[in-house]
C-alpha cells in the first residue's frame, strides 16, 4: 500500500538542518509536503535545503527559518514562516532537543540541568502551544515529540536527558488527550542509536558502542532515514487514528537495558 501524498500540507521541523530533523524534512518535502526547518545555525539549514531540493516532488518545497525553540519570539516566527506557503499549519515534528556531558547525579551541574530540561522540554511545549493554534485554525493536525530510548530505558550518567524525554512523552499524551476531540493528534519517537552527526563522536571500536549493539536484538544501529520514514506515517491520513502513543524505532533495544556510558565519567 502506498501512502497518500502530502501535497498541500505544510510542515514545520524544528532541528531541521542535520541528522533526523533533515531526514524527516526530505522525506515530507518528496512526498509533497511544503516544508520548514528550523535551527541555529544557517550554515547547516542553508546546506540542507540545497540537498533537500533535489529529492522535492509532488508540489513539495523547502525552506528554512534561524531560530531558537527555548525562545517564544522565536518559535511564534518560525510557526508564522511554516504558514506562509499554504496559508495554514498543518504538522510539526519537534525534533529539535539533546543531551550534554555525562555525569552521576552526585556530581551534576545545576546550571547544565535546567539548560537541558529547558532545550528538551521547553522548547517542545512552545513548538506545540504555538502550532496548536494554528492546527486549531485548520480543523486539525499532526503533532509529532521527538523523545529517546533514554526517555523510557535507564541511562545512567544522561542526567536531564532522560528527564527532559520523558517530560516530552508526557506532554504528548495529555495533549492527545486535551485535543482529540479537536482532531489534532500528538504523538512521539523513541529512536534507539541513530547514526547521527552527535553520534558519530562514540568511537565504533569503544566500550560504550558496544554496549549499544550488545543490548541491540537486531544487532547494528539506526539511521536518520528509520526515523523519518514513521515520522511522515504520523503525519499522513494514514495514522489518522493514531494518538496518544510514544513508538520506539530502536531495532529492540528497549527490551534490553540501556547503553554504559562509565567510560565517559571521570
């Protein structure tokens, strides 16, 4: 079965410019999506629309817009840019998020905790107040978290991580819950070791990846793409009954334990 296209739908994807957040935009945008990343850098969004022009279709487009998710100034222009190929909003995968240096709780920096909690968990609630009005104005929507496997699985060392993932799967859920019955869906990923820009600083002949494969049953690691392809599933018609859940793409690993990051603690 084919998927239905995505052709006058717009997208915003938030961490757009590399790794998941770039593969779910080339995706959407090939199936006829009208796209917009978001970021930090311009550099990388300026890049990743370049690649991703090439694979547009169907009506598809790309753009991008330089922001912040922990600003509200910030997510309320980038939501105003995703409007303005169609008029409307209709999907956000909030991927924008990430970790920092592993460390015990004992030994935790304070100030590194809130920093975060507030790029993982604020920046996810602002990307969904703000596109929330906008699929309200539409008759509906998709909403799509990014969480983790560490979100769900002990990760001992990832401190405000794992914290900040769960917090998002919990929003997820009570806000499927809040707009049901306003036909929008809000749903989540758990993806396990994706091989990402980020991961690609753990070493493959190190202690900690292999700790990764051993607890992985399909034995090897994701990729961007593994992510991408259920993320444009969430947003079709297709998953139209779909809300409310948290889906982990981690080829198993969530049957197992997490990964030992010991090696990285001093």
């Amino acid at each position: 079965m084919s998927l239905e296209l995505l052709t006058g739908k717009s997208v915003l994807v938030t961490g757009g410019g590399t790794g998941i957040g770039k593969a779910c935009a080339k995706q959407l945008a090939a199936d006829g999506a009208a796209v917009t990343i978001t970021g930090r850098t311009e550099a990388s969004l300026q890049a990743a629309c370049e690649e991703i022009n090439a694979t547009v279709d169907h009506g598809g487009s790309i753009q991008y817009v330089c922001g912040d998710v922990t600003n509200e100034d910030d997510v309320q222009r980038m939501i105003a840019k995703a409007c303005e190929p169609t008029g409307g909003l209709s999907a956000c995968v909030a991927n924008a998020g990430g970790g920092g240096m592993p460390m015990a709780y004992g030994d935790v920096d304070t100030e590194e905790f809130k920093r975060v909690l507030d790029l993982n968990v604020i920046g996810t609630m602002l990307c969904m107040k703000h596109s929330i009005r906008k699929m309200l104005e539409a008759g509906g929507g998709s909403f799509v978290g990014m969480s983790s496997l560490a979100g769900h699985v002990t990760h001992p060392y990832f401190h405000a991580y794992t914290a900040g993932k769960a917090g998002i799967e919990a929003m997820v859920k009570n806000a499927a819950d809040e707009y049901g019955a306003k036909n929008i869906r809000f749903n989540a990923i758990r993806p396990g070791f994706i091989a990402t820009e980020i991961m690609s600083h753990i070493p493959r002949d190190s202690d900690v990846y292999k700790s990764y494969i051993d607890n992985t049953p399909m034995n090897d690691v994701g990729y961007p793409e593994d992510i991408a392809h259920l993320a444009r599933f969430l947003i079709g018609s297709e998953a139209r009954w779909i809300t409310g859940q948290v889906i982990n793409v981690d080829g198993g690993h969530c049957l197992r334990r997490g990964p030992d990051f010991s090696s990285f603690v001093g």
